[in-house]
C-alpha cells in the first residue's frame, strides 16, 4: 500500500475469496479443453507442462515424510496424491511449514514445451495456456492453434502461419526463460520494496517463523508474513553449527541449540540493504534444546 507520496506505507497478503476460486477452477478447466481439442486435431500446440519431481529432492522429502510418520517410499512411481498425503500429515502440526515448503521445493518448474508430458502439479494429461492471449504470447499461439484445428479440411490454415516444430520448440525455450527472468525481476522489485519499509524499523523485534534452513543460516518469517530475512549463523547463539540437509535443520555442536524450518523465534532487524532488498536479522529467542545434549561450560 503505498501513501500519496509515492512512498510505502505498508504490505498486507492479498486474500483469496470464494470468487477467485471458481474463476480459476473455470479458467483450470478452459486450458484442459483447448488442449485436448488441438491435440486431437493432431496441430502443432504449446503445452504447458509440469515434470515429476527430482529423484534426489523426493528422497530429501521422503526423509522428512518419515519423522513425521507420512507414508513416502522412495523408488514408487510418483503421483500428485502422494505429496497430498504428506501434506494431510503435516497439517495443523508443529511441522507443516517444514512440510510445506520442502514439498514446493520439491517440485519441478512448469514450462512450455510442444511435447505434451502432462502436467503434475495439476494431475492433468493435457494442458495450454489458453485464458490470458492478451498477456501472454503462449496463449496467442494457443489460440492461433485452435483457429487451425477449428479449420474444415481442404481450406487454408492460416492460425499458426505454417510454424514448424523446430520453430515452435525454439519459441517454447524462448518464453519459458523470459518468464523465469520476469518472475525473478517480480521478486527482486517486491523485496527491494518491502527492504524500504523495513529500513525505518532498525533495531526492531518481532516474531517469526523460520521457513528455509541452509548451510548459511535460516530464513525468516516476520512481521505476520509481509517480509523474508536472514538470520546467519554468526547471528544465532554462539557456537558451531552443524547443517543436516536431509532433515533441513541447524544443530549446535555443544550447546544442542536446534534449529528447523516451522520454528517460531524472536529476532531483531540488525541491518537493512534497500537497493539489494536484504533484510539482516539477529536471534533474540526461540529454537529448540536437543533433548540428547548436554551443554558443555566454556572453558
């Protein structure tokens, strides 16, 4: 939200209502029907397409499915409903957000492609941008298609222009990387934005839930969701951490401090870098004991 000066004034989540859904259900089964027309029409088409999940991040997964008792057996073939299962688990548990953000990372990225692979996220065998030709060149094509399958046969096809495959493969590559740059240029502008609100909070603390673990240190939550920060390892309490990738934890070596994705803290803003949108935190409280530690006195 921002202020008759142009400046931010403050973030709150955009809600999704009753209204939103139906739409997108709709528009969901709008791109299923287009498909499968121009498909069945045999013409050229850009699907948007969702691969399985890499075999090393499902194992990652299928580690934290087990500490938490979900059923994920490595090797299966892998269907959208097994991560549904692991999130039924999860939910309303100390561990959701640790479940929740590990099973989005485990996911491929959806692009476009000329070869219909399906889509996984969805559950669906066919799938095309087809609702938003006014934004998306991917959904022009996909209606340009449609033009040619609709077209009775002996009469010119004149949709697609006569576009061959390699042609529309090269198109398909093009625009999946110019979406990927788009959606990273969103993140940087929104995070730049948010640093700038926050720049006037210094010295701040406030409550927080850890949602990544990296070798590094832990991303954080705060302020009710309206901004992401770092909290290094030099910023946690003192000691030497030990980062288990499987589990997605930070263990100290001495003291058993631990921390996990889901962990609720309270951290305080120690530095803010507006023009890269970095948000620098310190630990103030929170994280766990591991029960099998024994703090050692410093000596």
């Amino acid at each position: 939200m921002f202020g008759d000066d142009g400046k931010i004034e403050t973030i709150k989540p955009v809600v999704r209502n009753d209204a939103h859904k139906m739409i997108e259900e709709a528009m969901l089964l709008a791109n299923v029907c287009a498909a499968r027309y121009v498909e069945a029409a045999k013409v050229p088409c850009l699907y948007r397409v969702h691969d399985t999940p890499d075999p090393k991040k499902a194992a990652r997964l299928a580690k934290l499915a087990e500490s938490i008792g979900a059923h994920f057996i490595v090797g299966q073939v892998l269907r959208p409903r097994h991560f549904n299962q692991i999130l039924q688990a999860a939910e309303c548990t100390t561990d959701m957000t640790t479940i929740n953000e590990a099973v989005l990372r485990s996911q491929a990225k959806a692009i476009y492609s000329i070869d219909n692979i399906g889509h996984f996220g969805l559950a669906l065998r066919n799938y095309a941008h087809f609702t938003s030709p006014i934004r998306r060149y991917a959904d022009l094509l996909v209606h340009r298609a449609l033009n040619d399958a609709a077209t009775k046969s002996g009469q010119p096809k004149d949709g697609l222009g006569g576009i061959l495959p390699d042609r529309m493969a090269e198109i398909c590559t093009h625009i999946s990387e110019t979406e990927a740059n788009a959606a990273a240029a969103e993140r940087r502008t929104i995070d730049r934005f948010v640093a700038a609100l926050f720049e006037s909070r210094l010295g701040e603390t406030l409550e927080g839930v850890v949602i990544a673990i990296t070798s590094f240190g832990a991303f954080v939550r705060i302020d009710d969701g309206a901004a992401d920060g770092l909290l290094p390892l030099s910023a946690l309490p003192d000691d030497f951490y030990d980062y288990y990738e499987s589990t997605e934890r930070l263990e100290g070596r001495h003291t058993g401090w631990v921390f996990a994705a889901g962990d609720k803290l309270k951290v305080k803003i120690s530095e803010v870098t507006a023009v890269s949108g970095g948000i620098l935190l310190a630990w103030v409280d929170g994280g766990r004991i591991h029960k099998s530690s024994t703090r050692k006195q410093a000596t």
